[in-house]
C-alpha cells in the first residue's frame, strides 16, 4: 500500500517507504549546456554545494547553466574579436604566416577563456 503526502513548505510530494516518507524527486533533463555550463556544474557541486541543491531542487539549475553558457560563448567571442583587432590580426597575415597567425589567436583565445572563467565561471 503506497501512500502520498503532499509538503506545502516546499512544494514535493512524500511517498511512504517503510517507516519513512521519501520525497518524490524527478530526474532533471539533462541540460544543453556546453564546456562553460559544465564547467559551471562542476564548480556549484564542488564549492557552492548549497547553491547547487538548492537550484537542482527548484528545477533552476539547467536553465541557469544553459545561460551562462550562452553569456560564456558570447563574451568569449567578443574578446576575441577585440583582441585580434587591437593586434592587428588580419587575413592578409593569416595568407603570409599562417604558423604564428595559430600561435597568436591560440593565445588570444587561451586569454578570452581566462577572462571568461573567472567572470563568468568560478564566481
């Protein structure tokens, strides 16, 4: 005989297991997010463990790691863009050496993600 409750305070239904009422939780769907929402996840369930409880919880946490994936992405192409043109990296450049074209936007994107990461990320 499986017996329900419904928790006013907190808006979950309890089954009955045993002696104990266990909350009815549902498996999130798994988010869109990509390398910045993981790298979001990764660092709420590491170091803001309440935060991430909390989120998972209230259904939140998929939408806000699908965000600041989008803002991640967005911000990270920004500076990209404007550090190549505050160093002058153009096509013609790219055409007349392409190794040090790779070595310079290399380093410009390993920069953008820094800013990125600890702006956006590890906040």
């Amino acid at each position: 005989m499986e017996q329900f409750i419904f928790d006013e305070r907190n808006g979950l239904w309890y089954e009955l297991c045993g002696d104990y009422y266990v909350p009815c939780l549902e498996t999130p769907e798994s988010p869109r997010a990509g390398k910045f929402g993981r790298l979001r996840s990764t660092f709420l369930r590491e170091h803001r463990g309440a935060i991430y409880t909390r989120m998972l919880f209230s259904g939140k946490l998929n939408a806000h790691l699908e965000e600041i994936d989008r803002q991640a992405n967005e911000l990270l192409d920004q500076l990209i863009e404007q550090h190549a043109a505050a160093e002058q990296i153009t096509e013609e450049r790219k055409a007349n050496d392409q190794l040090a074209w790779v070595q310079t936007m290399n380093s410009i994107r390993n920069r953008a993600e820094e800013v990125v990461l600890s702006e956006l990320i590890y906040c």
